[in-house]
C-alpha cells in the first residue's frame, strides 16, 4: 500500500500493487506543470487507484488532446495524469507520494526540452524524445522491454 497527498492535504489517496516506467520527463509541459526542472513520474493501473478525500478539488487539465492532467483545484499539486486512449492507466507524479515506492526513475525522456539551466549529472539513459517502447507499455505491463542503452 502506497499513500500520496497534495501540499494542502485536502486530497489523499492510496495505491494498492506496483508502479512501473519511472522516468525522469523534460517536456515543456511536465516542466511547467510541476515548475520544475523535470517531472519524475510512473505509471499505475487506475483500477487500483483509490482516491481516499478530496474528488471534489480534483480538477483536470488537457495538456495535450486526450492527456488530462488532474492536480488540486487549491494548491496546485499534480496528481494524476490520464489518458483518453487507456482508461486502465494512470500516470502518477512521485512527488506526490508519501511513502518510498521502491522504484526509481530509469531514464531521462525528452531532453530536446531540458531547461537549459538543468544538468544532467546522473548516468541514468537519455532520450530525446519519448522511446517507442514506453508508449506501448502503457497499454501493457512489461516495462521498457529493450531499453539499455
Ligand atoms: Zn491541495
Ligand atoms: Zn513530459
């Protein structure tokens, strides 16, 4: 059982199972979203998402068609991403989590939009854009089945 919250508190939630495809996202939209330099999140079958408080302050944003990105209406944090072409998954920000989920990010996508006052310093793989392999994996459960370089 995994628990995560937003910075007012007013939503919580519980996740039960594993997250998978841990990634470190540079896009501009993950960047301005979390108004960071990247936006560290994974994936999550939604049926075993369990919002515990605050559905009323869950408000979704279309960042791109068919991609909703649901923060809360009061402070702002990043919650939840979902995805019109898969219902089954969601994708989850790990800063929203309150507890340790045992995986790590595996890779930096979209490094074409690195803010340019960020540095890469780990050794973790870099892609310019998004790897064919994690765009099927949404739909599937083998994450990142070739990816090593
Ligand atoms: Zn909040
Ligand atoms: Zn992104």
């Amino acid at each position: 059982m995994l628990r995560g919250s937003c910075l007012c508190g007013g939503i919580r939630y519980e996740i039960n199972g594993k997250l998978y495809d841990a990634l470190n996202c540079h896009c501009s939209m993950c960047r301005k979203a979390q108004g960071a330099a990247f936006r560290s999140r994974a994936k999550k079958h939604s049926a075993e998402f369990r919002l515990l408080c605050g559905e009323e302050l869950l408000t979704f944003f279309a960042s791109s068609p068919g991609n909703h990105r649901g923060f809360c209406r009061v402070c702002g944090s990043p919650i939840l991403s979902k995805f019109d072409d898969d219902p089954s998954v969601f994708g989850l920000p790990l800063g929203g989590l309150d507890d340790d989920p045992g995986i790590r990010p595996q890779m930096h996508v979209f490094i074409a939009s690195k803010a340019p006052w960020f540095a890469i310093t780990d050794d973790l793989a870099q892609f310019a854009e998004l790897p064919s392999p994690t765009i099927s994996a949404r739909s599937g459960s083998a994450p990142f089945p070739d990816l090593k370089s």
